[in-house]
C-alpha cells in the first residue's frame, strides 16, 4: 500500500535533499541565484527602454540589414532567435565551462 506524504512534507525532504546535494558538492546555492537576479532589473529597463523608444519615436526607416523598418517584427525571426542564443550561453553554457575549468585547474 502506497502512503503519499502531505506537500508541505514533501517540499520539506526535497529542500533538504537539495541543501545536502550543495554541502556535498561545495556550491553556493545563493550565488547560483544571485548571478541571475541581478540580470533581471538590467533586462526589464532594456525591455521598458526599447519598448518607449519605439512607441515614442517614428523608427520607420531606421532598420539595418534584413528588416528596414523598426516599426515593423522581425519577418524572418532572425533577433528573437539571437536573443535566445545569446541569453542561453550567458546563463547556462559559459557558466558550466566556467565551473569545468575552475574544477580542471582544481584536479591539477
């Protein structure tokens, strides 16, 4: 017979795996955090920025390369794609190559 725990009890042992997993694998937890907290104010005053220029200002003949109209989205899905990438490697790739070299230079 199965005996399913409360969820509060349940989220209570998951936090406290977590917290071990962290002891034994030496990681800040917080700092883990923190790396992304502090992008995010940065990235909603770009987006609050961008957002009032382009209802603010005729960016009709502004454009560059494929898209000559700002005013206009992205027909071939180029920047939100370059956006994904680049927002990919900066949280998640180049902060595990970080980690490997520092766990490399660590080993030696």
């Amino acid at each position: 017979m199965k005996c399913d725990l409360p969820m509060r009890l349940k989220a209570y042992y998951y936090i406290r795996a977590i917290l071990k997993y962290s002891k034994d694998v030496n990681v800040n937890l917080f700092a883990f955090a923190a790396y992304n907290i502090v992008q995010l104010p940065i990235f909603l005053l770009m987006v609050m920025s961008i957002r009032k220029i382009a209802t603010e200002e005729d960016l009709t003949n502004k454009g560059i390369l494929w898209f000559p109209n700002l005013n206009e989205a992205d027909p071939y899905m180029i920047l939100p794609i370059i956006s994904v990438v680049v927002t990919y490697l900066n949280l998640g790739v180049i902060k595990y190559l970080k980690l490997k070299i520092q766990n490399i230079k660590i080993n030696f």
